[in-house]
C-alpha cells in the first residue's frame, strides 16, 4: 500500500523541482520541418501534421521519393508541402534546405539508417555511414536550423524532436554502430535542452521500437541470427501508430516520448537525470525505478542466457 501511495505522497515536492515546467506546443498553422519524411515514420509524421492544419515541409535524399510522398499527403489531407532534397551528412546543402524552408516551429529530426551486424564483421566504412547520418546529420539538422528558430515571429513554443529508438536504451547484439549512434541523440538532446530552453524552445527524444517500414523489411534480412532471437521478443508497430505516439508528446513536450508499453518501461528504467516535465511520472520514476532495475536484470541474465547457449550449439555443429 505505501508504494502505490507514495507516488501521490511526493507530488508537492515534484511540484516544486521537476524542471522544465509542462508546455503545450500548437501545430496548426505552423511551420514542421521533417527529415527522412519521404517514408516510414517520417511520412506518417508529415500525414498526420498535415491533417491537423501544419504547414509541413519535407528533406530526403531522393527526389523522386519525395514528389510521392508530397502527391500522396496532397491526396489525403488536401495540403501541399515543400520539398527538398538533401543528404543530412553536407551541412552546407543542409543550410540552403532549411533557410529557403523559411523559420521553422517543429523541427522532427527523423532520418536514420541501420544496417546490424557484428562489429567484427562490420566494415569501418559502414560504421561511419551510420554514425554520419544518425548522429552528424542529426547535428547538421539542428545547427541549421536554430538560428531561425530563435528568430520566429509568433514567439509561441517551438520543438526539436528527435527520433531515436529502443536501441538507443539499451544495447542489442549486432547493433553496436546503431546502438551508439541512437545512444548519442540522448547526449545531445539533454545537453541542447538547457540550451535553448530560454528561447521557449523544447526538445523531445521519441524512442520507437521495431516499426514496420521498407526499411525494417530490408533489415530483417541481414540480421544476425543471434539478434533475432534476442530482439524477437519485442514486438513491432506500424508507422502511423508510432507517429501519433510521437507526435502527442512532441505537442505536450515531453522529454522522453516512448511509443508502447516496454517503452514505459525502459523509460522508467533509463530515466536518469534527463528532464521530466510530468509531475506523475516523475513520481513513478522515482517510485519504481529500483523495481524495474531488478527487471532490467532478469532481462540481462536471460539475454546472456541465450548468448551463451547458441555459442555453445554453435561450437558443437
């Protein structure tokens, strides 16, 4: 009874310290700037913003992707959008995208690439290309775009999000490039939120999980077999459901915006010193972050469990 009552019994005192304070951020009729928005979780951002009033822009390397993704958002929502395409790794190409784009109110930091194996069997050069595009091109993003943001006219509260991923909690066999380029996000996005903070600026870090897009379809193929055992037993979500989940917390400010229950869970369990804007959930962090420790660590010893057991059947074929 004292741990279900315990959470209500700290509220006064989360009151007072939980830091930044909740926010509202509005969307329609403002300026959503989207990366990697010519599909899977990008494009259902861009559909749904679209649908609520945004003015919504594009960026993605390919052109001819990007006119799809306009005509289709066109088709549903009755909304035109601008389109650019830029590799988020050239800064400079960047920098041209989002000033012609114009000042930007939300600013979804979606691009990313995965290709999982072992670092072993891994080359340099695919390393890089994950680091680059989902860390640097991250960075490439947000530097671009802060001028403008800090210069908009209508002073409301504006957002950075970035899309990271349940693998940017918590490490995975045959993720190690992917594992640290998500895990990097988190650096930046705690450290940018103090720092723009005072320009009514908030940041956001979604953590999806498994999210059925052509691009987890390709992935699948190539996974380690080691990495599908240990990544099978979480489930996956489609895109537009991702997008809601993301788009809810960008809009109420959450810090961490988790998309299913286990990623509640990793939340709760990852929490650490980032922001908490909700008073409640501050309260249940601090209530059953203990308890879940204690569930990260079954979860460890049956993960290391199966390591050991398919090295061993390996070994003996």
């Amino acid at each position: 009874m004292a741990l279900i009552l315990l959470p209500f019994l700290l509220l006064p005192l989360l009151y007072f310290i939980v830091r930044p304070r909740p926010v509202n951020i509005p969307i329609k009729n403002r300026h959503l700037f989207i990366t990697g928005g010519s599909s899977g979780i990008g494009l259902a951002l861009a559909h749904r913003a679209a649908s609520q009033g945004a003015r919504v822009s594009l960026l993605a390397r390919s052109l001819q992707k990007l006119e799809e993704a306009r005509e289709s958002i066109r088709l549903s929502s009755g909304s035109d959008v601008s389109i650019f395409a830029a590799d988020v790794r050239d800064y400079d190409v960047v920098q041209k995208a989002v000033s012609d784009a114009g000042p930007i109110d939300v600013l979804l930091v979606n691009q990313g690439v995965f290709v999982p194996q072992e670092l072993e069997k891994q080359g340099l050069d695919e390393v890089k290309f994950m680091l680059d595009v989902n860390l640097m091109g991250s960075f490439n993003v947000i530097k671009a775009a802060l001028p403008l943001m800090k210069q908009r006219a209508d002073r409301l509260p504006a957002s950075i999000a970035l899309i990271s991923s349940q693998a940017g909690q918590v490490g995975i066999y045959g993720y190690t490039a992917y594992s640290a380029s998500k895990f990097g996000l988190r650096g930046l996005a705690e450290a940018l939120q103090q720092e723009v903070v005072a320009d009514n600026i908030h940041v956001s870090l979604v953590f999806p999980p498994d999210t059925d897009t052509p691009g987890f379809e390709r992935e699948n193929e190539v996974r380690p077999e080691l990495t599908k055992i240990l990544a099978g037993s979480s489930g996956s979500m489609k895109a537009d459901d991702v997008a809601k989940k993301a788009l809810d917390g960008i809009q109420s400010g959450s810090f961490i915006v988790p998309c299913n229950f286990e990623g509640h869970m990793l939340a709760i369990a990852t929490a650490g010193l980032s922001p908490q804007r909700s008073f409640l959930m501050a309260a249940i962090e601090v209530t059953f972050g203990g308890v879940l420790r204690l569930v990260a660590l079954f979860f460890q010893w049956n993960w290391y469990r199966c390591i050991e057991h398919w090295h061993a059947r390996k070994n003996d074929t």
